[in-house]
C-alpha cells in the first residue's frame, strides 16, 4: 500500500477539486466522515453506511480494495466525494 508521500493526487489546473488516493493515515477521518452522515449515505440503495460500520472497515477497504473497488476519493476540504468502482 502506498505510503502517505507516495500516494497518488490528481489535479486540474482549471479546477479547485484535486483527487487523492487513500492511505492508512485517511482511515479516521474518511470513518468520521460516513459515520457524521450515514443516514443520508444509507438512502437510495447506497450501501456506504452499511460497508464501513468502523474504522477497521475502511481500513481494510483501503489495503485491500475489492475488484469493483480502486480506491476512495477524499476530498481536502473534508468532503466525501464517492468512491472510484469498475464498471466491467
């Protein structure tokens, strides 16, 4: 897993919104960020609230993605944006 200076950022220069990849140390405050709204991530058939009932969730999701999974989008102003998933 990459560490927290290896991890890959994406920007525009034309945009504000830069993409980040997750790593072990985004486990917290990505857990504070579901966990302050999973009412709202539990609506429509959206099963982030069910996938991350803890920190070790996320955690685990982050070593280990699953196949539809290529990682998390974070954003810096503390900002869940969704997850990146494969569609195949």
């Amino acid at each position: 897993m990459s560490s927290k200076s290896e991890r890959v950022i994406l920007t525009n220069p034309n945009s504000s919104l830069v993409l980040k990849e997750l790593v072990l140390e985004d486990a917290r405050p990505y857990f504070d960020l579901v966990d302050s709204c999973r009412a709202h991530l539990s609506q429509f058939g959206d099963d982030t609230a069910q996938k991350y009932p803890n920190v070790k969730s996320v955690s685990t999701s982050i070593k280990r993605p699953s196949l539809e999974e290529h990682g998390l989008v974070f954003g810096s102003e503390k900002c869940l944006l969704g997850q990146s998933t494969s569609i195949r």
